[in-house]
C-alpha cells in the first residue's frame, strides 16, 4: 500500500524489505527463546535459519525466472539489475529449495534434519506472514477486482493496478501463514512423531494457497487452467498426506512392509 517508506537521496527503504527482514528477526529470536527452554543447539537453528533463507531465496528467485521466462528473455536488464534482483519471487520455490539446503546441511553436521524444522517451521510459516504484509505494501501478488466491503484500492505507484477495488489476497495469506504457525505451535505440543509438523505444515499450507489463489489477478504462470501455485499444491497435498500415513503407521505393520519388500527383492 505504501512501499517507499524512507528516502534518503537514491537509497530508497522498501517497506516489502522491512517485513521481511522484520519477520526473520522476530522469528528467530522466538525460535531462539524457544531452543533454550527446550535445550536444542542454538547454533544449529541459526545455521539452519541462515541457509534456509538463503536456500529460500535462491529457489524462489529460480522458480520466479521459469514461471515469467518470457518476460526475462523480454527484458533481461532488468531482471538481472539489482531492483530486479531483489523484486518477484516464487514462495514454493523457496520452500524446495529451502528445504533442500537444510536437508543438506543436517547430512555433514550429520543431524536429523526434520527434527529441526519440526522445530522451527511454524516460525518459517510466521516469516511467511510477515513477508505477505510486505507484498500488500508493495502491492505484488494482488488479487481480482471486487465490489466486497473487503475490497482495498491501491494508489498510484503501487504494482497493484491504482483506482479499482482489489480482494487483499496479501493480508488473506498473511492472516493464513500465522495462523498455520499458531496451530503447527499447538501441534507441536502434543506430537510425538518426527516429521509430523513439517507434514502438517505442507498440508494447511498447500489447501490454504491453493484456495487463494482463486482470488488473484496478477500474472504468475499457469498450468493448464491452474496457476502455478495451484498445481504444484495439487501435487504436494498428496505426497505430504502419503509421508504423514507412513511416518504414522504402527511399527508391527512397518515391519510387516519392509519383510514384504524383502521376500520380493
């Protein structure tokens, strides 16, 4: 809505880039609190922290690149200046490769790698919250015209179109991310299996977008008549609810598969 929050000659101070760099923050210093109270490597969470978010921007950038390849072979200055660098982004994308990172990182510390992000993927789901706050300040990722009392106008300037009425697809999914870290908090509580937290989280998180999706109206990639989003959340759905059946299965019937798989071999 108002993304120039501070001019100070060409240095300009974007309120998209304060969200986020606000939401890592407040995230990792709750992630930390919480590290001490339950005993976990401080250390490790702040590496993890740090690759994930490096990981995450790599692979949202990349997969930001595939979906708009056109507008990159377009106009190739721009996506690869500095501005442009820094604006458009694919949040799946992060998530792999994010994900991927840390997967990584526990192989040479030699670390259970879901047990961390059990452990700190409701702040990832609030540092997501955070960065959709960003995106309604900026305008990007906006959504359809509407004629809904929830209807926002942005101003000029915005990269939002200026003048209409617009769903604020932004502040639905921020409202979404923080509450999926609420409930995977809760969650998390009472979980006694490793991998359940970040199976859940993979599961609000891909029904949750993919309905919102619905209600956008910027360009983003299509698949078919779906957008991208949409179908990569199709294809995630399952396979999280699949991983979160098998992680839950009672150890006898575990057993019993794996002496299948070998009488078959």
């Amino acid at each position: 809505m108002h993304n120039d929050l501070l001019k100070i000659g060409k240095f300009t101070l974007h309120g998209y880039s304060v969200m986020i760099a606000l939401g890592f923050i407040v995230a990792m210093s709750l992630c930390l609190l919480k590290a001490k109270k339950e005993k976990k490597d401080g250390d490790v969470i702040t590496d993890i922290g740090l690759i994930a978010v490096v990981g995450g921007f790599l692979g949202a950038k990349i997969l930001y690149f595939i979906v708009c390849f056109k507008d990159l072979l377009a106009h190739p200055k721009y996506y690869l200046s500095f501005p442009g660098v820094f604006s458009g982004f694919v949040v799946y994308g992060g998530i792999i490769f994010g994900t991927a990172a840390v997967i990584v990182y526990a192989k040479i510390k030699k670390i259970n790698a879901f047990e961390y992000l059990d452990f700190m993927v409701p702040f990832i789901a609030m540092v997501q919250g955070f960065g959709r706050i960003g995106c309604f300040l900026a305008g990007c990722c906006y959504g359809a015209p509407t004629d809904s009392f929830l209807g926002v106008t942005f101003p000029e300037g915005s990269l939002a179109p200026a003048g209409i009425k617009l769903w604020p697809t932004q502040l639905f999914s921020a409202v979404g991310d923080f509450a999926i870290c609420g409930l995977l908090l809760l969650f998390a509580k009472k979980n006694k299996k490793t991998g359940n937290v970040c199976v859940l989280y993979a599961i609000l998180y891909a029904i949750g977008r993919f309905a919102v999706e619905f209600f956008r109206n910027d360009a983003r990639g299509t698949v078919g008549t779906l957008s991208t989003s949409q179908f990569i959340s199709l294809l995630l759905l399952p396979i999280a609810i699949g991983i979160g059946v098998l992680i839950n299965l009672p150890k006898e019937k575990k057993e019993e598969k794996n002496e299948g798989k070998k009488e078959e071999a």
